[in-house]
C-alpha cells in the first residue's frame, strides 16, 4: 500500500484528481482523521474540508497519477 499526504488547493484541482483516480484500475481512498472517501467520488472529495492536508492511499501503480500526486504534495511542503 502506497500512502501520500497531499493538499488540494481548489475545486478545479480536485476534478482532475478525480479524473485521474478514475483511471486507475485499482482502489484509491482519499482519508481524514477517521473518515475515509473513495477517490474516485467528485462530491466525496468535494465533501472533504479542502483546506486540510489528506491522505491518499492506494494499492496499485499509476505513471501519470502519481506525477499529479507529487505535485499535490509540493502544496503540503509549501504550506508547512
């Protein structure tokens, strides 16, 4: 299981998270605190306080989704 903390900063972002999460043919879960959301899910995403840094776990492989994800990541650094 691979895991990644990620910040996404608006709602544009966050359909292109989902989009690329649609991609993949493996479970993806979005999580905070004790809540957890399918990534996949545009109104669970939306659904979760943007403004919080998330976690992202997932149990397969993705090129292009997790180059997106390392760009979400930056957003944690900078924000720290």
């Amino acid at each position: 299981m691979k895991e990644y903390s990620i910040r996404i900063p608006d709602v544009e972002t966050a359909k292109q998270f989902c989009r690329l999460a649609g991609e993949c043919d493996f479970d993806i879960d979005l999580v905070y605190n004790r809540v957890v959301i399918d990534a996949k899910s545009i109104l669970g995403v939306l659904s979760m306080d943007l403004r919080k840094v998330l976690k992202v776990r997932m149990n397969g492989d993705n090129t292009n989704f997790e180059a997106f994800l390392a760009k979400l990541h930056d957003l944690v650094d900078e924000a720290a």
